[in-house]
C-alpha cells in the first residue's frame, strides 16, 4: 500500500515552518549505526535510542532526548459495524493531548486529532514530529532525519522509487513542502528505531498497518520500542491517539517482505 500525504497548500498554517529550503547534507542528523544481526533485541533498542537520542541533542539541543528494512507489515481491514459490536478496550498511544486537541471519536475504537496538523506539504512529517518532540513545528528536524538515513541507503533506495532516481528523490524530499509517503515513513520507523501504528481511512472502510523497524518481531517490537500513531485520510495525517485491542484481534499477519 502506497501512503500518500496532503495535498500542498501554500495558504494553510505552516505553525512555524522553515522556509522552502533544502535540508543540506550538514544538517542532516548522521545515521545511526546499524546493529549487529546476533545482538539481544532489547541491547538493538538501546543502541537505536542512544543514536537517535545524540542525533537530537546535536540538532535540537533544547529537544534531545527522547537499519534497513521494515520486516513486516501486519495488515487488516477493520469493519465499523463488526467494530459497534465489540467491547471496546483501548490500546492507549498517547494518555495526554494539547487542550486544543479536538478529537474524532467517529469510528469506535479510533480516536484522532482533527484538524490540528497543518496541511502545508509537511503533515506526515509534522504529525511524527509531534510524537518525537511534542510539537509539529519541529518538522523540519523529522525530514532532515529521514533525508539522512536516506542518503546513507541509496542502493535500498534505488529499488523502491519509480520514474526518478534515487539522488533526485532525495534531493527533493529535501524541500519542506514535498510531500512524504511510504518511503519516508519507513525511514522514519527505521532511524528512530519506533513502532508506528498508521490507520487508513478509504470510501472500502479502515486499513491499521503496524511498521517496525528490521531485526525485531512483531512482538519484540511492541514490548520494547516506542510507539506512535498516524491517521491517514483524503491524503492529509492527523495523530492517531487510541485504538481498539478488540479490532486488533482480528489481524491476520502478512508475510514479511523482504525489503
């Protein structure tokens, strides 16, 4: 499944974006050493955290606290009305909210911002921004992340675009209003070594994918790393905050890609 982002829209609030520049290659955060295939999954969490955590405080100073293949995609389609019937019990990904958080509690078992993320070009960026850093604006620190570890994996990069080539993807995903999509989010999941939970929404009903970064099982992931939450709908990401165990149930893993 291909994840689109918004729409660009020069008129919508950009809640302190940086101006239409490219990240540099200076300012990309470095790439955070890869583990070791034979190292204990919890000693691999470690070592992500630590790197991605010296990657911020370089970058951010103030924001710095907090490789190459998603493993597996664990897909399934969540009905709404087989969902009214089940017990709700939530999955909760975030206790806490902005006051000015407004949330859609629509779908039972899903709850997510409403416009709160800025539709400007950079919402994928801006709603992982808000997990990493507890703000959208520091969005621009999420792409320079992702166009790093990018830069270092061109040979995987190389097979996943089409039409363009791998120096020209990067090279554009640079820019603060290009839009983010499959590509970008999985370097996301793998430099920040994090969990994310992403619910699609589609006239067929809900899609919940869950990306982990390569060299964890579902499970290890899960218990270990950090976990965030995307809604995707109308090509635009809100913040996914809560979903339903009752709906997880009913998943029925994929079979891991071999990316």
């Amino acid at each position: 499944m291909v994840i689109s982002d918004d729409a660009a829209s020069s008129d919508a609030a950009s809640d302190g974006a940086a101006p239409d520049a490219p990240a540099t290659e200076e300012d990309a955060a470095p790439d955070a050493p890869a583990a070791e295939e034979d190292a204990a999954p919890d000693a691999r969490a470690a070592a992500v955290k630590d790197a991605a955590d010296k990657d911020d405080a370089a970058s951010m100073d103030s924001f710095g606290s907090a490789q190459s293949r998603v493993s597996s995609k664990d897909n399934m389609l969540l009905d709404a009305a087989a969902a009214q019937e089940q017990e709700p019990e939530y999955n909760i990904l975030k206790e806490q909210h902005p006051a000015d958080f407004s949330i859609n509690k629509t779908v039972p078992g899903i709850w997510h911002s409403e416009n709160f993320i800025s539709g400007d070009g950079s919402c994928q960026f801006r709603a992982l921004a808000w997990w990493r850093f507890g703000t959208q604006s520091k969005h621009v620190f999420v792409r320079q992340k992702v166009v790093g570890w990018l830069r270092g994996h061109q040979t995987w990069l190389s097979e996943k675009v089409v039409d363009t080539t791998a120096r020209k993807y990067i090279t554009q995903m640079g820019y603060t209003r290009t839009w983010g999509d499959a590509i970008t989010l999985h370097a996301a999941v793998e430099a920040y070594g994090v969990c994310c939970w992403v619910c699609s929404a589609s006239p067929d009903g809900l899609l919940l994918e869950l990306q982990y970064p390569g060299g964890y099982t579902r499970e290890e992931a899960l218990e270990m790393l950090p976990q965030y939450g995307l809604y995707l709908a109308e090509e635009h990401y809100e913040v996914l905050l809560r979903i339903n165990r009752a709906l997880e149930k009913l998943d029925t893993p994929a079979a891991s890609p071999e990316l």
